[in-house]
C-alpha cells in the first residue's frame, strides 16, 4: 500500500525523481498513524483509504508552514470513515448475538 501512496504522492507533485522519497516515506507513515489514532480504519487497504492517506499526506505537505485548518473535503471524509467504522462494528455486534 505504500508503494502506491508513495507514487501517487509523487504524481500529484509532478516528482519523477527518488532524492525526497524517504522525507515523503515518513510523512506517508506519519500520516497512517494519525489517521489510525483519530479512529480511521485503515485496515481494508481500499482505493479510498490509498487516496484518503496522500490526501492528506498532500495537505500537510502542502501546508506545513501555514497556519490554516484541515479543508472540509478532509473533514467529511475522515468523518465519514470514523462514522463506517461505527456502522461496521455495530453490525458485527448484532450479527454475534
């Protein structure tokens, strides 16, 4: 899954080269554990949770010097996760019983 990140990241850039894939490596890897810790499921490996990560993997990279909050296409969607992870775990629950 990281590959595909990686090069997604990159394309959405415009870099061909290699010299910068370990400072977007970690900035891929930071942003899959802060996904994770706001309660992402990023488990399914799914085109939306490639394309949630180097979105905003994208957005920090982008931003990393300004002071402006998370845009609201971000929001809705990392919202929206947190909501079907909910969804899901309820459905397993109900379906054990």
């Amino acid at each position: 899954m990281l590959d595909v990140c990686l090069s997604l990241f990159k394309l959405d850039l415009g870099i061909t080269h290699n010299l910068r894939d370990a400072l977007f490596i970690n900035r891929l890897n930071s942003t899959i554990t802060e996904l994770t810790k706001m309660g992402v499921d990023l488990s399914k490996e799914t085109a939306e949770d490639i394309q949630l990560i180097v979105d905003y993997s994208l957005w920090q990279y982008r931003k990393r010097q300004d002071d402006v909050g998370l845009p609201r296409n971000l929001l809705f969607k990392i919202h929206n996760r947190k909501i079907e992870k909910v969804i899901s775990s309820a459905k397993s629950e109900a379906e054990s019983e």
